[in-house]
C-alpha cells in the first residue's frame, strides 16, 4: 500500500525504521525484510543528538518500493552496500526503490553538496525524497560531519544568517537538477508548515513527526493533510523501551485499552497502533531488528479496526512527547 504525493509519486505507507541498529546487521536486515515482503525501508526515525514535519485525498494503491534514510545516523554507507547487493543480485530493481535521506542541521548552507555527499554513499544516482531535517540550522562542521557542536556556555551552536526559506529554495534546487524527485520537512510545526508553503516555488511533500496514539497532534496531521502534505509517523510506537531508557518516558505500548483492542483482534498492541496510525493516513516506519517483529509488522495490512476502535484510541492522546527531547543534548528546549 502506498500513498500518492502531492507531485504523484507514490511512497509506500509502512516501512522498517533501521536508526539504532549496528552497521554489521544492516545488510542482513534489509535482505531479510524484503524477503518477508517490506518494500520500503527508513533509517530516519529519530534525530541523534550528539555534543561535537496536490494531495488532500489519499490514494492508497498497491506499490513495491524500499524507502531508505540515513544522513545523520552514519549508516548511509551501509545502506548503500545493500542496495547495491539487492539490485545486483536481482533481489530488488532501481525502479522499484523509494530512498530518502536527510539534510542535517549543520549544513543548510550547502544544501547540494549534502545531497552529493548522501548519493555518493548510497551508491546512487537521484533520492526518491530528501527532507529538511529539523527546522534550525546550526554551526557547519563539514560536509557529511553530522555532531551537533555547542557554544562556550554549552549550547546549541544555533546559525542566525541562514532562514529556513533559504534552505528551501536550495531544496528546491536538487529538484531541477535532477538530484531529487520530491523534497519534504521533518519535525515542522503548524507555523513552520504554513510558512514553507507560503514561500515554497515546490510544495513540501512529506513532513515527518513524531506521532504515536499518546501525541496524535491531530490539528497538525489534519493542516499538512488538507495542504496536500504527506504526514510520517517517525516514531510510530511512541518509542517503546528504546525511548523509556533514552530519555525515561512511558510507552503507550502499555496502556491498558490497547492491550484490551489487541486482545479483540488476537493482535499484538503494536500492530494495534501501526494499523492506527495507517488508517488515520499517515506513513509509519516503526524500528525493529528481531525477524518476528518484521513479520508482524507487515502483518498489518491484513486486517482493518472498526470505527469505534478507532474513536476510543483517539480519545487516549495525552499530548505526550516521548522523543526528540533537545534539552538533554543541546543545552535548550527549543519547544518551550
């Protein structure tokens, strides 16, 4: 299943998030997964912090693709290596790949020569989708060298002469020069979301957020959905145990009325929340490394919840944010 984009390219609706997993497991992973039935894969389910978000309507259609995202999670070398195996091997061809990576906070101003930096080591020609990491741009480091430093007093070295708009008309630049096909944001806002659109010559297409039924932001799901934006559930699961012991918040994955849908459906609570996040029109990408894990994931196309599950999950949001908590790396609570 897949969605159609505001320019018509379709990205599938579920993939494999492979952020946090060791390089050596990569290739296998990706090999694994496509063999199971994934055609879509992303390495982009969360921001790693360091010292050093024409379509209103979904068409969902049926599509073999691999969606694949890596620039700050320094496995896009390894990515590479599979996609070369799986196209050379006849696993996978080009055409049916839809890779994505992103352009980190410390090089808004060098936007191309990212992209060139991310392609060379994906072993490809063009990106299927690049995004704007996050809303900010901080002090440049080097090309491909993704920390994200701090000042003297310890704090996000934030960059004040480089506007977002800049940013983006440079996006739009890998556009016509045939680098990208679609380009998009990550971690948007309503305000940020509108302002791109306000100045954008290419509308955004994707905005990729956290989500999850304990931080639904239905009043920004419903602005990016209705202004022909594409919304990605970067953290579909609200974390789960990664996030509990990264930053020690609670996992929805516990609560008690999905674990009662879960045993309705004689379903797991994650494939609860995935299909969730499905038919409410988002694109999930949950993270796992365990073979059983795949395959219940991609187990959720299999089967639909009824309307009154759907309104009794929406009715447990908490407005709870269990990912991408800035203040622990960077010094400043850039959501205060």
């Amino acid at each position: 299943m897949a969605v159609t984009l505001n320019n018509g390219f379709q990205m599938p609706i579920i993939g494999l998030g492979v952020w946090r997993m060791e390089k050596k497991a990569i290739k296998d992973l990706i090999i694994e997964s496509i063999k199971i039935g994934f055609r879509h894969f992303d390495c982009a389910c969360i921001i790693s912090f360091q010292n050093s978000l024409a379509f209103t309507n979904f068409d969902i259609v049926f599509t073999k693709c691999l969606m694949f995202c890596a620039a700050d999670y320094k496995n896009e070398a390894e990515v590479g290596e599979a996609l070369c195996e799986a196209i050379k091997t006849g696993l996978v061809k080009r055409e049916e790949l839809f890779i994505t990576t992103k352009l980190w906070n410390t090089d808004h101003g060098h936007v191309v020569e990212a992209c060139k930096h991310s392609l060379k080591k994906l072993q490809l020609d063009y990106l299927d989708l690049y995004l704007v990491h996050f809303p900010i741009s901080i002090r440049h480091t080097g090309i491909g060298a993704t920390g994200s430093p701090l000042d003297e007093d310890g704090v996000l070295d934030i960059e004040t002469n480089i506007s977002l708009e800049t940013t983006w008309h440079a996006m739009e630049d890998l556009v016509s020069m045939g680098l990208v096909r679609s380009i998009g944001i990550s971690n948007y806002d309503i305000f940020l979301a509108r302002d791109c659109l306000a100045y954008s010559k290419i509308k955004p297409a994707v905005n990729q957020i956290e989500t999850h039924p304990y931080f639904q932001r239905e009043s920004l799901v419903n602005f990016c959905q209705k202004h022909g934006i594409c919304v990605t559930a970067h953290t579909p699961l609200g974390g789960a145990d990664a996030n509990t012991k990264r930053f020690g918040t609670v996992s929805c994955l516990d609560d008690p009325i999905l674990k009662g849908i879960a045993e309705k459906y004689k379903k797991t609570v994650a494939q609860i929340v995935l299909r969730w996040g499905i038919q409410r029109n988002t694109v999930v990408i949950p993270k796992t490394s365990k073979s059983e894990r795949l395959k219940e994931n991609f187990k959720v196309l299999e089967f639909e919840l009824a309307k009154e599950d759907m309104d009794v999950i929406q009715a447990i949001d908490k407005n709870y944010r269990s990912n991408i908590q800035p203040a622990k790396f960077w010094g400043i609570d850039l959501y205060a």
